[in-house]
C-alpha cells in the first residue's frame, strides 16, 4: 500500500502525532524533497529515506517532475509498502499527490493519508491573520491573472526563487496597482527562521525568497479592484431592480433594438479613425447591449448571461475542430467550407429551405442586397457577360425615367429600388463593397462640403446667399485641393 505523510510545515513539532508514527513504521520511505526542516529530525531519529531531489535535475517542466515522482512511487509500492511524505499536508498543494491517487485507484492499490497542519495555517499564524471570508490559495509555478480573485486575500505558495517571484509579480500586476502592500512569509513556522517582510507588489522580486516562501496580498477595497465582467452584470441587475434606474426598468427587447444598432456602428467609427479610447468606449456600449438583453431575459425565466455564453463558447469549439479537434486545414478557405457545413449539419432539418435564408432582414438595403445577389448567383441566376449587367443598369435607369416623367410615386420608389440592385450587381461583378463605396464616397463628399463651408466663412459669406455658380466653384476648388494632397484641409476636416 500507499502511506502519504504530511511533514507539516516545519520542524516535529508542527507534525500530527500520527504522522509522526507513520515516518517510524517499517516501510520505504520517499520524500518529496530533502529540502524542509523536519529532515535534520528524522535524520536525528535515525530513520532512513529517499529522496525524489534528483527529478528536478533532469526535467524541463514541473509537471514532468510530478508526472516522474508518481510514476516512482507508484513503482515502489508494486514492491511492497511505501510511504511518500510531503510538505505540509498531502492533499494541500501537491499536484504529485494528486496523480499517485489517480493511479493508485486505477491499480487498486490501497492509499492511506495521513495529514499535518499545511503550510497555510503557518502562513496565516505567521502573519497574524485570520479568514472569515474566504481565501484563495494558489501555486507560484501555475499562476494566471484570470485565476485571480482581488476581493478575496490571496496566498501564493512555491514562490522559491527571484525568477518565479518575477513571474508571480508579473501575474498580480495584471489585477493590483503596482504600489500595492504584498506580504512576503519565509519560513513559517520554524523558530528563528521564520520572517515577513512587506513590500509594494512592483518589488516582490528584489526581497529574498527560498524553498519555504509564500505570498500574501490582502483583498483589495472595491474601489481599488479593476472592474470584471460579473460588476458589469450585477450594475445591469441593480439598474432593473426596485430601486433602480426608471428609464432602465421600462425598457424590453423592442425598445432596445435601435440602441444595439446605434452602438454597433458607433464602434465602426471608431475602428476607421482608429481611435483607441473610443474604440474602448464604443466596445463597453455594445458589451452592455449584450448584457441588458440577458437580464431582460432573466427577469422573464428565459435564459441569463451564463446561458449567452456558454451557447457560444460551445458554438466555437464545435465549429473549429481544426483547433480543438483533430481535423486539419490548410487556408482560411478550408475553414469556412468547414464551418458551413458544421452549420449544416447542427441545423439539420431546420437547414435553409431557400437559398435566401438566413440573411437578416435588418441589415442595411446595400448589404442585404450585396448577399441576396450572390446566394442567387451561386445557384445559377447570373449573367454571362458583364456588359449584360451594364444592359440591365441602363434599361432600370430608363425605366425610373418613365415613372418620373409619370409621376407616379410607387413607380418611381419599385424602379428606383430596381436601378440600385442592378447596380449592386456591378459591385458585385466587380469585387466591390457597395456599402463600402458608398461609405468612401459620403465621407469626401462631408470633407469637401464642410471645406467649402469653412472657405466661405473665411471669404465673409454666408454659403447660403451663394449663388449655384458660386458654389460649384468651391466645390471645384476643395475637388482640386483634395487631388493635390490627401493630407490637405479639405480631406482631414471629414
């Protein structure tokens, strides 16, 4: 069988008494590492060990050392009892633990545990702190920002080298303010030994560290924390509470509608002035659309923001197997005939019945009538030439002449629209962005129009009282000024 001991922190004294009878019985003893003060008590007790020291010579990553150390102890125990001691307790902390359990239960191998006081209580005893809320406790050698809980105190254990002080201080960085008070524990537990020093989080990796060192960083004040996607949640659920916002708690998801729209193309503006603060802005505006959905949709019993997130991280890894799966691609063109037929088959028999499905109906006109042109083309409705296209651009524009010489409205508005899509088709033709063209061409008609108001003003006239003459003569100029440089006035002030 399996004996795992705890060594407890620090010298004996720290130990159970059980584990101290279990470092006694006839058996082989491995130790994790040599390296811990209750190793000068057992050599002066006279009683024999092994150590697992060597593993950490010839490994490139801690996890092959742990993956090593339970293949050996395993091995061991196939040879008769074993006893496996570690530091502190065996199920605080020690991943190697954690894969003898897991093999040992494969192997039907019997595991006996055996506990001491952990390195925690050391630490917190060392500190003069007590836990009443909760304390999050995490390994230096795997530690990630997104682990991180800055409203709960915080213990980074395995902090035994200025290099992994570097890295722990790099992690924390992300979530503290670099001034923030860090209390560095070195040997707890052991009379004479045992130091805390504190410091600001920016100099965690100038203090010395060992074997025995460990991390406190007090919970921060909610004014401190960075802010998380679960405050944006809990502001969005108290804005529609009973002492919340007015305005917010009349809203539904109609109500709602123009609002996702506005913000969407609110963060398209700010990607083409690349302005990043906006951009930053404009994000947070649309993240709490998205967020202001889901509580409506809480409050009705529907689904909530967990829901909304889960569907689509499920939704992502189903549809990139090329990244989480073992299919591979070789172009982005691989990925999409991929993903559409994943699409494919999640839909099954409620797949488009039509080649036009699936193409939302509030889509600005240019962009919807850009995708209903080339679903119809896919499937064969499509000219041959070109200059067919140009035909049918030239017999729509006749046609809206016809209405407007009539002057019928609903002539004029069915052959106007027949005139646009005719023309859309070109774009298409052409690999063009309508949308995209027409966007180009509002934005030199503002620079040039708002060059030709700031001009009159400087000439002492009122753009108004000019002439049309007048006019197309600035706007020749700002035309003229605009060829000659693309930096100039006249494009810059769009």
């Amino acid at each position: 069988m399996i004996v795992l001991i705890g060594l407890g922190p620090a010298r004996k004294g720290s130990l159970s008494l059980d584990a101290w009878q279990a470092l006694h019985r006839p058996q082989r003893l491995i130790l994790r590492t040599e390296h811990h003060p209750v190793v000068e008590d057992l050599r002066a007790e006279g009683i024999p060990f092994d150590t697992l020291d060597h593993l950490y010579e010839g490994a490139a990553t801690f996890e092959e050392v742990y993956t090593a150390a339970a293949e050996e102890v395993l091995g061991a125990a196939r040879q008769g009892d074993v006893a496996y001691a570690v530091p502190g307790h065996p199920l605080v902390g020690e991943a190697s633990v954690g894969l003898i359990l897991q093999q040992a239960s494969a192997a039907s191998i019997p595991v006996q545990i055996v506990g001491s006081a952990s390195f925690i209580e050391a630490a917190l005893a060392a500190l003069g702190t007590s836990v009443s809320t909760g304390i999050l406790v995490l390994d230096a050698l795997s530690l990630d920002a997104r682990s991180l809980r800055p409203d709960l105190d915080l213990l980074v254990y395995q902090v035994y080298d200025r290099d992994i002080a570097s890295s722990v201080k790099l992690a924390l960085m992300a979530e503290y303010p670099d001034e923030a008070r860090v209390r560095v524990v070195r040997s707890a537990g052991v009379p004479g030994d045992e130091t805390v020093t504190e410091v600001p989080l920016h100099q965690l990796d100038r203090v010395p560290v060992d074997h025995l060192t460990a991390v406190f960083v007090p919970a921060l004040a909610p004014a401190q924390r960075r802010k998380r996607f679960e405050d944006l949640v809990e502001v969005m659920a108290r804005l529609r509470g009973p002492n919340g916002c007015p305005w917010d708690r009349e809203q539904n998801h109609r109500s709602l509608e123009g609002y996702l729209i506005e913000e969407c193309y609110e963060v398209l503006d700010a990607i083409e002035a690349e302005d990043t603060d906006a951009l930053t802005e404009e994000l947070g505006d649309v993240l709490l659309q998205v967020v202001f959905h889901a509580q409506l949709a809480a409050e009705e019993g529907l689904f909530d923001i967990r829901d909304v997130i889960t569907r689509i991280v499920e939704k992502l890894v189903r549809r990139h197997p090329h990244v989480f799966g073992d299919i591979e691609v070789d172009s982005a063109e691989e990925v999409l005939k991929n993903w559409e037929a994943i699409k494919r088959a999640e839909k099954g028999e409620h797949w488009r019945k039509s080649a036009l499905d699936g193409i939302p109906k509030r889509l600005p006109a240019l962009m919807r009538a850009m995708e209903m042109s080339k679903r119809a083309a896919k499937v064969g409705f499509e000219w041959e030439r070109l200059e067919d296209v140009f035909a049918k651009v030239d017999e729509e524009l006749s046609e809206l002449r016809v209405a407007v010489a009539a002057g019928s409205t609903e002539a004029i508005r069915e052959e106007l629209g027949d005139l646009l899509f005719a023309l859309v088709n070109i774009a298409r033709w052409q690999h063009v962005d309508p949308e995209e063209a027409l966007r180009t061409m509002l934005g030199r008609f503002s620079a040039r129009f708002r060059w030709m108001e700031m001009q009159a003003q400087r000439e002492g006239h009122d753009l108004k009282a000019l002439s049309l003459e007048q006019l197309d003569e600035l706007w020749n100029r700002a035309k003229v000024l605009e060829r000659q440089s693309p930096k100039s006035e006249a494009a810059e002030t769009g």
